[in-house]
C-alpha cells in the first residue's frame, strides 16, 4: 500500500518518568525509552521483521524456490518505525513456519533504492520463475519524486515497471541498467489521469490465453495486471500479456480487465467492503475445492481476482479494503477482455490489507498479507521500536456450502458468494475458502500444551465463564464448533463466542451475533491504554440453512482463533477471517472462556461447544533470532521537498 504520511512530533522523553511494571496499570508509557517495550506485545508465533517499520508481503513477491523452499519479500524501513525509504527485506521457509532471515537478521535488505528509475521507494513486485536468463525475475514498481497516489494528480513517470533478478536464489537482486530497452520496462501509461499505476502481479492463465488467442499481437505465456484507477471515475486493473515468450521486458496493453465506479460496493447490505477510488496489489487466480486449478478444462474452477480498495473505508482501517471477487471472463470485445464480477468479499475484515496469493506446487494458491498495527498517533511506536507483521499464511480454495435450502432470504442478492444448481437440483453456495495452511496449525498443536476444556451447552444466562486450564501466557490457539438449538430464527439465537487475553480490568471478546449476521471482535476493553484503538471489528458471516430432507438444520460455526500476543486472528467456517490487533497491559491479561450472551429479543434457546481445544504456547517463528532484535531507532529528519519523499521517523 501507498502510505499516507502523517505528521508526527518526536516524543519527548522524560528521564526517569517511565514505570513500564505490568503488574500495575500503565503510568505515562510515552515516557520511557524507544525499543523499552519492544518485547511487550511483539508476535512470535508468525512472520515479522526483526525490527523497524513492515507492510506489504512484497506483493506477490513470494515465490516457490528451485529446491521447494519459500522466499519471502516484504516492504521494509530498518531502524524507522514509519513508513519511508521502502525497500524489500526477505526470508525463507522450508514450511510456512520457521523462517530465517534473508543474508541475517541485522541486514535482511535485498533490493532498495538505487537509480533514477526507483529513487523513491521500490514499491510491491512480482517474480516470474524463469525469467531473465532463466533466472528469478521480479518485475516491480520503482518510484520517482513528484505527485504520487491518489489524492494528488498523479503524472506519468512516478511510478513506473522495472525489472531485477537474481542469480542467488533471492540473497542479491540485479536491475537492468537504465535505458531504452531496459529499466524501466512499463513506464507509459496506457490512458490518462490515472490514480495509482503500480504492483505488477505477473501469472499464469491457461483460460485468459484460450480467451484472448493473439489479441493485439500478444503471445506469451504470461499475463500481468496493473492496479490503479482513474480520477473522478473509479479503479481500474489493467491487463497485460507478455508480447512474446522471448522477451520478459516486453509486454503488450490488453485493457482493463476491471472498471468500477468509485465509492460504489457490489452488495448494498455490507457483504462486499466497497471499491474505493484506487486499486492497489491486484491478483489473478482459479481454484477449486482442492486448491489452485492452472486447467482451463477445469469445469469446477472458478476464477478470482483480488485487489486492494484504497480511500473506501471512511478512514478507518487505513481507509483501504482488502477485497476478492469471483469473476467470469468475457471477450475479446473492444479489444480487450473483461472480468464481470460475480460476488465481491473481504479477504480479511480486520486490519490487514494487500494480501496476495501465490502459486506453491501448482496446485496450492497461498496467501498472506500485512497485518497493520492500531496505533494511529504513534503514541508507542519509539518504545516499540517495530511496526506491523504479516498474517498467517493461507490456503485458499473454492468452499462450496451444499444442500443450502433454495428458500433462504437475500440467496440471491449480490454478496460474498454465488449459488449454482446441481445436476440433481440441489442448490449449493459457492465462495472464497481461506484455512490456515495446515504446515503452521499442525505445528502449533505439536508444540503447544494441549487441553481440552470440558465442552457445554449453555442456555445464554451465563455470560463469562473461565476455562478450567488457563492459557500461561499470550500464545495461544482456540478450536471449536459451536451449535445452536431450541431455534432457527436468527433474532431469538444466542450470542455466541469465547474471551480471550482476560482479566478483570482487560478482555477482548469474540462473539457471533446470529440476529445481525456478524462476527464481532469487541476490543473496548482490551487494553489500559487509551492511546490504542479499540474499534469494534465487524465481520459479516451467515449460518446457512442446510436442508435434510423437508427440514433444515442451521450451519454450525467453526471458530480458531490465534493469539500471537498482540495478533490476533480469528477464522469462521473457512469464510470469514478477521485479524486485527490487542494490547493489554496487565501481565495478568492471558485468560480464556466461553462467552454466551441472550439475544435481545429475550427468546429462550441454546447453543453447545464440542471439539474444544486449547492449544498453549504455539512456536518461535524464527528460532536464529536472538530474543531481542531492536535497533537503535533513526530519525532522518525532514527530506528536501524536491524528493516528496518521506517523513523522518
Ligand atoms: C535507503 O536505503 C538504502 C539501502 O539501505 C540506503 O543505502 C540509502 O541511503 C537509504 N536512503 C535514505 C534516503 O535513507
Ligand atoms: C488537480 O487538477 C485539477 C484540474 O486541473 C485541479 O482542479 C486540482 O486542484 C488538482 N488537484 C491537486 C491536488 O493538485
Ligand atoms: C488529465 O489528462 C489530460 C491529458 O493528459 C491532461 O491534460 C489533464 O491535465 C489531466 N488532468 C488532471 C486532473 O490531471
Ligand atoms: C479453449 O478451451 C476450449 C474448451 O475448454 C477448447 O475446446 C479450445 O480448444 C480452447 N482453445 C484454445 C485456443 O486453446
Ligand atoms: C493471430 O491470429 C490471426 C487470426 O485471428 C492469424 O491470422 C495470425 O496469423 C495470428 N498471429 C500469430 C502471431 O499467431
Ligand atoms: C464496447 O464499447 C461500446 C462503446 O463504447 C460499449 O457500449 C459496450 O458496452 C462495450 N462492450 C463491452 C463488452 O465492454
Ligand atoms: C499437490 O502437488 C504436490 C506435489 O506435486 C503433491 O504432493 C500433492 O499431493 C498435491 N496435492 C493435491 C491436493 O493434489
Ligand atoms: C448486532 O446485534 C447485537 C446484539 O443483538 C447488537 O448489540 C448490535 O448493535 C447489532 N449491530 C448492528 C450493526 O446491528
Ligand atoms: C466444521 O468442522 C467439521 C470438522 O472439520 C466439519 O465436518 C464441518 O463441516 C465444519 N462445519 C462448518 C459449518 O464449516
């Protein structure tokens, strides 16, 4: 994402004020040292910079290497918490779980700011496997001062393609020199007035070739999408193919694959985020219920486009929706081919935002994305010393809900999901399937202390009760199904969830609300902190009725839910996700329990929780690491305007 500077002050520090004793309530936080509570509220169970400021997972550059290892690029500012002078930094898995830092934690930079072509920031890029000479390639966004994003009339030349490679396997990147013929290799844009022109998502696409032959003259094996939008009409992707397979820095403008109307959202009843004015890290993929589907042939496939709403969200939630879209394409006509969009959703309803998948051994499309603090006024940024991580690593599939019962309200209003009738009539719900990849929830079980809090049904008046094992820290995982009974009308069901990171002055409750549809993350009470958001976090989810027979029963709701110290993410029936952040003070606040609430109409029913599991402790992500990884903390001061570059922080 393009982050929007803020104007930050630098803290003053009052020598001696800071008490940073988490067994009494916070004093003046902001008083004490930077780096002082790095430890605090750090994730240690998931993929996290060593130090300094993180966004972007480099979009999609994430990729499988030779030997099946992963690499990892991310949106990097060592020793800054802010945003500024971006540079990619990586590090590589054999499994999604353990990770290692890229050439050392003290130094995990691999590409940065250079030449005139990227002097502003090396923005989000994606890697073709067998690029130039065969080797990695990443085409990337290089940026160069002027006007740059949305809100300012952008000129052509700010952000621009370019190309590097590797022959080490993604230790060092080499650009393309300078010039006619190399860097940058998209630098034209292909209509005027655009809103953004970035993160080149490259891909395969058996369909889109079958669709598109030799439209313009283009042959290649690979296509490529472009976000951005265009000012006072809305985002737009623009789709590219490579001209031929020969050349890797040549590729030919097909048009916009999606053109939306800015400010508007595909469902008017809050299933679909909106499209806000500017795409960023757009991405193309097909699944079926197993995973990725390269076949075109593929009848059960179904085709999504991701891509990152910018200036959608009323300004919160980094004003941005991370969004997918079930998509069928059409074409060519007009000499371009076009998705029409079938279902709209967010990836993640929290606070994570460009979210990318990529292809793992051609039949997995894994995604993961940046999960961004809640500390808009930077009031403990110096004393954490890091901002950000990602989330977890998923894998997406096509989830297909059967048997839904053809007579439920709104099926067939737009929303999250499309509906497809099957050869014996029976009606089944289709959507976007996300589980955490089994390589890290395996793990965690193996490595955690495993207990199995005594499953119950409760009758709604017994609001918080404790599990009988408490977690011992702040790195936990929760799993259960919860069912209700005694009704199937959603006004009279109970509300339902569990509490987590619990004391009595700190908690953050988990609840499904069936009356309204939602899954909520209640934070009010989270921390001691005022400085901390504590914004309630709205997921719509839906209890589908399942039919059997002449009756239906109503879909029960599978929770997980990680805590990773202050990350916390919580999973519903593979359909909805919601990662955001909790920052509780109190070293007492590690608790856990039910939570059951009576639904405001005051009917009577019941819901039970099986298959209860608390997993405690999890994994140390990065296990070369030592514990503590802070830097000293630079502040560059203000830039000179000419670059229009960066805050100092
Ligand atoms: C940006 O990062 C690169 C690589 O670490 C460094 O050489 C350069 O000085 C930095 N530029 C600024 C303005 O901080
Ligand atoms: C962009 O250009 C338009 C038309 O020339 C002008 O009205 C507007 O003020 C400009 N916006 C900015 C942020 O410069
Ligand atoms: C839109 O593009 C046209 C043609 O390039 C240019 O003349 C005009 O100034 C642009 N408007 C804005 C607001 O950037
Ligand atoms: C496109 O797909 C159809 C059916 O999947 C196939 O019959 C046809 O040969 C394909 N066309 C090309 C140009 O690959
Ligand atoms: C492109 O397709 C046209 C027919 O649609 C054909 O005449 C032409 O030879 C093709 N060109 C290439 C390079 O395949
Ligand atoms: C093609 O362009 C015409 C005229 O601009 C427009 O009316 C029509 O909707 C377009 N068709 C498609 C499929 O985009
Ligand atoms: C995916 O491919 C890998 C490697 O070829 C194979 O081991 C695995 O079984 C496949 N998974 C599925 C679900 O087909
Ligand atoms: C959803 O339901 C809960 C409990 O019935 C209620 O407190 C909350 O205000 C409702 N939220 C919305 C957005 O309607
Ligand atoms: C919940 O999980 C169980 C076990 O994996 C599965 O059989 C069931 O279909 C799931 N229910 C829903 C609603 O996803």
């Amino acid at each position: 994402m393009l982050k929007t500077l803020l104007s930050v002050s630098a803290p003053l520090i009052a020598a001696g004020a800071c008490n940073p004793d988490q067994n009494s309530p916070p004093a003046d936080l902001t008083s004490c040292p930077d780096s002082s509570l790095f430890s605090v509220w750090r994730p240690r169970a998931r993929f996290i910079a060593p130090e300094g400021w993180q966004n972007d997972p480099q979009g999609e550059r994430l990729y499988q290497r030779g030997d099946g290892s992963y690499h990892a690029g991310y949106q990097c500012h060592p020793n800054h918490y802010d945003w500024g002078n971006i540079s990619q930094c990586a590090a590589t898995s054999n499994d999604f779980v353990y990770w290692e830092d890229m050439n050392g934690w003290e130094n995990p930079k691999t590409i940065w700011p250079s030449e005139i072509f990227d002097i502003r920031g090396v923005f989000d890029g994606s890697i073709m496997k067998n690029g130039w000479n065969g080797f990695p390639t990443t085409i990337y966004t290089g940026t160069f001062p002027g006007p740059l994003g949305a809100t300012t009339n952008e000129s052509e030349g700010a952000e621009m393609q370019s190309i590097a490679y590797t022959e080490d396997d993604g230790a060092s990147w080499i650009k393309l020199p300078f010039g006619v013929g190399n860097n940058p290799i998209i630098y034209q844009w292909p209509m005027d007035n655009l809103t953004g022109f970035r993160d080149p998502y490259i891909f395969l696409s058996p369909t889109l070739s079958n669709l598109s032959g030799n439209l313009s003259g283009a042959t290649g094996d690979h296509f490529l999408t472009i976000s951005g939008g265009v000012h006072g009409l809305g985002p737009r992707l623009l789709l590219y193919r490579q001209t031929s397979n020969a050349d890797i820095r040549d590729w030919t403008y097909l048009g916009p694959i999606i053109s939306v109307s800015a400010g508007s959202s595909f469902s008017s009843e809050g299933w679909s985020g909106n499209y806000g004015t500017n795409f960023e890290t757009g991405s193309v993929t097909r699944l079926n219920e197993e995973g990725e589907s390269l076949d075109a042939a593929d009848a059960a496939a179904v085709d999504f486009i991701g891509f990152g709403a910018a200036g959608g969200r009323g300004g919160s939630h980094a004003d941005a929706w991370p969004l997918w879209a079930i998509v069928t394409y059409s074409g060519p006509a007009n000499g371009s081919i076009v998705a029409n969009i079938q279902a709209v959703g967010p990836v993640d309803w929290g606070r994570a935002y460009a979210t990318v998948p990529f292809s793992v051994s051609g039949n997995r499309s894994v995604l993961v994305g940046w999960a961004y603090e809640d500390d808009e006024t930077l009031a403990l940024a110096p004393q954490r010393s890091y901002q950000g991580s990602f989330t977890l690593f998923r894998d997406l599939f096509l989830k297909v809900i059967r048997n839904v019962d053809p007579d439920t309200p709104g099926l067939d209003s737009p929303g999250n999901w499309i509906t497809r009738t099957e050869t014996d009539g029976s009606v089944s719900v289709l959507t976007l399937g996300q589980r955490i990849v089994p390589e890290i929830t395996n793990e965690y079980r193996a490595k955690s202390t495993v207990s199995t809090p005594r499953g119950a049904t409760f009758g709604g008046s017994e609001g918080f009760a404790s599990f009988e094992t408490q977690p011992t820290g702040r790195y936990y995982a929760l799993r259960a199904t919860l069912t209700w009974s005694g009704s199937t009308n959603p006004a009279d069901m109970l509300i339902a969830g569990f509490r987590v990171l619990a004391s009595d002055s700190e908690w953050t409750d988990i609840l499904f609300q069936p009356a309204n549809e939602t899954l909520v993350i209640d934070r009010s009470h989270s921390s001691l902190i005022a400085s901390y958001g504590d914004e309630t976090e709205v997921a719509k989810l839906r209890l589908w009725p399942i039919l059997n027979g002449n009756t239906f029963t109503m879909q029960s709701l599978n929770l997980t839910i990680i805590v990773d110290n202050s990350a916390l993410e919580v999973y519903a029936n593979d359909v909805a996700v919601v990662t955001t952040r909790v920052y509780p003070w109190l070293a007492v606040s590690t608790g856990a329990g039910f939570l059951v609430l009576p639904p405001s109409s005051g009917a009577t029913s019941s819901v039970s929780y099986d298959h209860i599991e608390l997993w405690d402790g999890l994994i140390n992500a990065w296990p070369q690491r030592p514990l503590k990884t802070s830097k000293p903390l630079i502040d560059d001061g203000p830039l000179p305007g000419i670059w229009g570059l960066w805050s100092g922080v």
